[in-house]
C-alpha cells in the first residue's frame, strides 16, 4: 500500500496521481502500486511540487511495517533512530527562543 499527502501543490500533480492512486480526501492519495511504479510516483512529484510538500509512505517488511519520506514540508521531518522512523516537529522561532 502506498499513502502519498500533498500540500500546496499545482493541480496538473494532482490530476497526474490520480492515475495510478485514488483521492479519498483533498490532497491525500492512497493506492497499491508496484516498487517501480512507486517511485516513479515519487520523482514525478518532488519535479512538480514546485513550494508545495510531497509526504510518501509505503508498506514494507520492516519492524514498524512501513517507510516514509518526505520533501518541502518546513516544519517536519523524518529522523531515524535505531532503525526506527520518528517524524521531528521543529518549534516555531519565537517559541525556540522562549525555551532558551
């Protein structure tokens, strides 16, 4: 299974995933594609995305069952910690500056 979420992203995107994946809520695709198709899926994205943010996450045989990337979100990201996807939330700059 394949979960794609964007953000801000031109409609011609959009209309391309819908292809090969189906758009259950605004932004938000779901579907079950091969590894090829996948990541096909992927670069096709992060090339149209232009200032908008592209998430993927894709079953796997990993321990926590599935992977994730993602590229143009600011305020998130992944971060691996022993093998193990944790997604980081950074604080907003005034608020950085009030935990100082």
């Amino acid at each position: 299974m394949v979960v794609m979420i964007l953000e801000s992203v031109p409609l011609s995107l959009r209309g391309e995933l819908t292809r090969w994946l189906i758009e259950p809520s605004p932004g938000v695709f779901v579907g079950h594609v091969s590894a090829r198709v996948r990541e096909r899926l992927w670069e096709k994205a992060l090339e149209a995305r232009g200032a908008g943010g592209v998430i993927q996450i894709w079953s796997t045989n990993t321990e926590q069952r599935f992977r994730m990337r993602m590229e143009g979100i600011k305020r998130r990201k992944v971060v691996e910690l022993e093998g193990i996807q944790l997604v980081a939330v950074a604080l907003p700059e005034k608020d950085e500056q009030a935990a100082r």
